[in-house]
C-alpha cells in the first residue's frame, strides 16, 4: 500500500531574461490552486494528496502551464528556477498583504531571507507516535535530501559559497528544537513556544521537517520536509519524493529504525546529540552539497552526503520495487552521477558562463521539459 503524498511548491515569476517580477495579486485573484507568499515576487501551489505516482507527475505540470499561460496574457513573462533571488532584488522586500499581521512580523523580523523558493514534500501518516519517529528519522537524513536538490548557488548575481544559500541564510525557527519523543512532547513544547512568543503561530515552525496536520499541535495526519530547494524538474523531484517515500515504509514496518533507539551515541545525552549532529550536517549539505562530509546518525562516521545516499537507495531500493516504483526512484542515480542543479550552475560558472545567462538556459529547459511532459503524459491521466 502506498502512502498519499502531494507537494507544495514556491516559484518566482519574471522575465526570460531572469529578472523576478511579482505578479502574486493578479495570479490568486485569477487562477485557481494558488496562494500567496509573504512577498509579492513568488506564489506557491499545492497537489492534492495523491497515492499513485503518475497522476502526481501530472498534478506537478498543469498548474504550472496553466501559470505560464497567464503570465504570458499579462506580458513577455514566464516561471524562474532556482530557490534564492539569483540575479537580484534582495535589498527589499515587497510585501504581498500589508493588512496580514504574520506576513507583516516575517517582513520586520526576518526580511528578504525567507524570499526563497523551495519544495515543501508531505507524505500521510495518520498514527501520531508513528509520525513522530518519522520526523525523527527524516530530521537526522534532512541533509541527504538538501543534497540532492540544491539549487541556489548564486544571489544578486553573484556565487556566494553555497550549493544552497537558500538553506544557509534560511531562519531555522524556533533556534532550539528538540527530537519529539511523543506526540505528547510535540503538543506540550509547541504550547510553550506559544506561550513564550517564540513562535508566532504553529505555523512559525521552520525546521527541516515538522508533523503537520489540520489542527496543529494536536490534529496531525502528515510529515512535512521542508529543506529541500526547488526542483523545477518533475522526474528528478518524485525520485526524491520516492526514496522519502520508501524509507518511511521501511521506517513503519520496522520501528526500530528510530535514531533515538538505535544510535550508538551515548543515550545520556543522544537526543542532544543527535540534534547538534544534524544541524552541522545541514550547514555542510547547505554549502556543498553532494560533495559535504556530514556524520552519520547511526554511530557518528564521517561519510560523504553522496556515499550515504548511494547507501540509502541500495537498503530503500528493495521496498520501492516490492511496492511497483523502483522506475521512479532510479533518477536518484542521475543525480548522484551528473550532479544537482547547483553543480551544474556551478560548473557553467566555472568556465566562463556568467549567472544571468546560466538562469537564461535554465528557464528555457524547464519549460522545454514541462511542455513535453505535460504533452506525453498529463492527456491520458486527468480528464
């Protein structure tokens, strides 16, 4: 039985040219299925919760055609890649709702760092002891997943010594957040944060993974990842989605998976451990990327964030295959041999391409790419 799961996605709009424009008012007022970011230069759009990865390939391109059909009714407009203001325009932010008091505190308090685009993957789990050792699990492999979809090597036109600048500049929320023991400890230290005013909202939780649901802390149905840049090619980002997926599988039919359970970090101290371990895996996955020496959950060995995700698809590979979508994990090996985007950006930068014409390539792929996808496959899925 396969897990629902779905994607938020967060996109740039602008020029061909790659200069960013927002055009996030006339987009919600006019299309169905997007919403606002807290800057006006990026909407986001939302899958519906879906089990079978085919018809979720084709919930990722139509909204995008159907944005790219209206931007091009307002102008010489289309969709940008990329997770960070590549070529400029960090120095302001433009509010997308003056009159929205969350929108209004994350403008004064955090500025232009949070204007990034990023891909934000849930997967259903309904048993909330279960989501909790899923977050914790997927809190300690965050780092692998930032590895293989960063995508923000440059801002205001400019390499700034991140794979991900996104994730390196991005504000973690609380600063402290702890390994959820039980869905009682998750509700409990939410309340305090509420209580303390380090937290806005429950949606003021900006950490690598969170539980999410209907009703925050205490009605939950979903894990939610939210480190991963913004991968504008669909193929690639279902293989992510499909070794998430297959480890979570693995992770349900086999609890004692848990890093809390299994680490061979003292246990007087693991939790804490375990969360300092992580969070330097993040900052080296942020700047390098695949080629980042992180340490490994499990007994703290130094390994290479693209050896322990060659590790992972070898042990996740069986349970894709028995549950009919190994196809759509295999990507995983493209990106582990040719590189993430931001190597690839990286590597045209290195022998002489300048930033603004490597996101001119960019944005002609990517809609080369979706116009074939949606042609080949969206016809014969969606009515």
């Amino acid at each position: 039985m396969l897990l629902s799961k779905g994607f938020e996605v967060e996109m740039y709009t602008g020029t061909p040219e790659g200069d960013i424009v927002g055009f996030s008012d006339q987009i919600v007022a006019s299309l169905d299925g997007f919403v606002r970011e807290p800057d006006q230069r990026h909407v986001e759009y939302t899958t519906a919760p879906l089990c079978c990865y085919d018809r979720l390939l084709c919930a990722l391109v139509r909204p995008r055609q159907q944005l790219r059909q209206y931007l091009k009714s307002l102008g010489h407009y289309t969709l940008i890649p990329g997770s960070t203001l590549s070529l400029g325009g960090s120095g302001r932010f433009y509010c997308s709702d003056p009159n929205n008091p969350y929108y209004c505190y994350i403008e004064t308090t955090y500025g232009t760092k949070v204007v990034t685009a990023s891909i934000h993957i849930n997967v259903g789990i309904s048993d909330p002891e279960i989501l909790m050792r899923a977050c914790r699990l997927v809190r300690m492999e965050a780092p692998l997943y930032l590895a293989l979809s960063a995508s923000s090597p440059f801002l205001d036109g400019k390499t700034t010594g991140y794979h991900s600048t996104r994730w390196g500049m991005f504000p973690k929320t609380p600063c402290d957040v702890p390994l959820f023991e039980s869905h009682r400890h998750f509700i409990q230290w939410t309340e305090q944060q509420l209580a303390a005013g380090t937290m806005f909202n429950v949606r003021h939780l900006w950490t690598s993974v969170r539980p999410n649901g209907n009703r925050r802390p205490y009605d939950l149905n979903r894990l939610e990842l939210r480190i991963c840049d913004l991968m504008v090619d669909p193929i690639a980002l279902l293989a992510v989605m499909a070794l998430l997926e297959a480890r979570l599988i693995q992770l349900i039919h086999d609890p004692s998976l848990d890093p809390l359970e299994i680490s061979t970090i003292p246990a007087n101290n693991r939790s804490a451990e375990l969360i300092a371990l992580t969070d330097a895996n993040e900052v080296a996955a942020a700047e390098s990327s695949l080629d980042a020496q992180l340490r490994h959950w499990q007994d703290g060995r130094l390994i290479l964030a693209r050896d322990w995700i060659e590790e992972l698809y070898q042990e996740v590979w069986p349970v894709a295959k028995k549950h009919g979508f190994s196809c759509f994990l295999s990507p995983i090996k493209k990106i582990l041999r040719e590189g993430n985007t931001a190597s690839q950006w990286l590597q045209l930068h290195a022998v002489g391409v300048d930033p603004r014409q490597v996101m001119i390539q960019a944005i002609q792929s990517m809609a080369e790419q979706e116009s074939l996808l949606e042609d080949q496959l969206c016809q014969s899925l969606v009515p």
